[in-house]
C-alpha cells in the first residue's frame, strides 16, 4: 500500500522523520530505505538514531557496511547496515542481519541488494530528491505496521 508522498524541506525534516519512526520501531522491525547517492537515507537514519537517544556521532556505514548501537547508549538494540558494496546476496549472509534483527530494529541502506532475500515483513520507505533542497518520501507498509505508520 502506498499513501500521499511526504515532502521535506531541508535535512531537518529528513532527520525528523527519522525521529518520527523511533517512536514507532519495535524488537524485529526491518527498515528497508531505498533512494540514489545522496538522497538522504543516512541522514533519516541518523534522526532516528539520535531519536533512540544516542549522543553520539552517527556515520554512514558504506564502509564497514554495518554499524551497532546497544544500551545504554540508545533505548533499544538498532543495526544501521549499507549494503552499497554487497554485489552479491550470499555475501550479505555473514553481517549478521538475522541476528540484528532477533535481538532489535535492522536499518537498511541499498536494501536491494538483498534481492528476494529482502524481508517481506519489511517497512518499505523509498527517498528521492525532488529538486536540491526537497526530498519525497513514500512507503509500502506491510501488516506489521498497519496502525503504526504513518505518524498522525
Ligand atoms: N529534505 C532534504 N532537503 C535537502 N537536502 C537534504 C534533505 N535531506 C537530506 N539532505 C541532504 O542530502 C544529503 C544526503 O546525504 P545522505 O543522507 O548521506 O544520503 P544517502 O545516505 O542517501 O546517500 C546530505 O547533504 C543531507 O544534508
Ligand atoms: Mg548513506
């Protein structure tokens, strides 16, 4: 299911957003974000990160592909992983996104190199620029997350 596109005017808005899903992330949850180079996918996830309360600085994982948060430092087990140099599924295998997804929330960048081994329970968001300083942002929710997103 696709709903109206949200419209964001500047990072601010890309990070609140971010903000905006963790209060809405439960253990299990997969994120997958999808959107070009610079669309702004690190930047919502680093709203939500700091949203789980973590204080410090958040980079983008494209190198080393996935970055841990655990309590204390955020109020729930979070995985932010970037997939951009996985050319092949088999070798997402060993990053240990089951894992991160038993234990808390799984935050994916270039969710598509999972191909079908993306899950199907996943909340689907996709972020394109719409000019230099707007973002779209629309999503697919499966029926984990009727009722959760998006926030009223
Ligand atoms: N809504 C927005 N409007 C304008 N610029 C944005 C918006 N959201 C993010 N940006 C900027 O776009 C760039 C995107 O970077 P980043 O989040 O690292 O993208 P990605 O992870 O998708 O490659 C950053 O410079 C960020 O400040
Ligand atoms: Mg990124």
């Amino acid at each position: 299911m696709t709903a109206q596109p949200m419209l964001l005017f500047g990072a601010a808005e890309t990070e609140a957003v971010g903000a905006a899903l963790a209060a809405c992330v439960r253990a299990g949850d997969v994120i997958a974000l999808f959107g070009d180079l610079g669309a702004g996918k690190t930047t919502l996830a680093r709203g939500l990160i700091r949203a789980l309360g973590f204080a410090g600085d958040v980079p983008s994982p494209t190198f080393p592909i996935v970055v841990a948060y655990d309590p204390p430092d955020v109020s729930l087990s979070f995985m932010h992983a970037d997939l951009y140099r996985i050319d092949d599924p088999d070798d997402a295998e060993e990053l240990g996104l089951d894992d991160a997804r038993a234990h808390g929330v799984l935050l994916i960048e270039w969710p598509e190199r999972l191909g079908a081994r993306l899950w199907p329970d996943a909340l689907v968001l996709r972020i394109e620029r719409d000019g230099d300083d707007r973002r779209r942002l629309t999503w697919e929710m499966p029926a984990a997350w009727e009722g959760r997103w998006p926030p009223r």
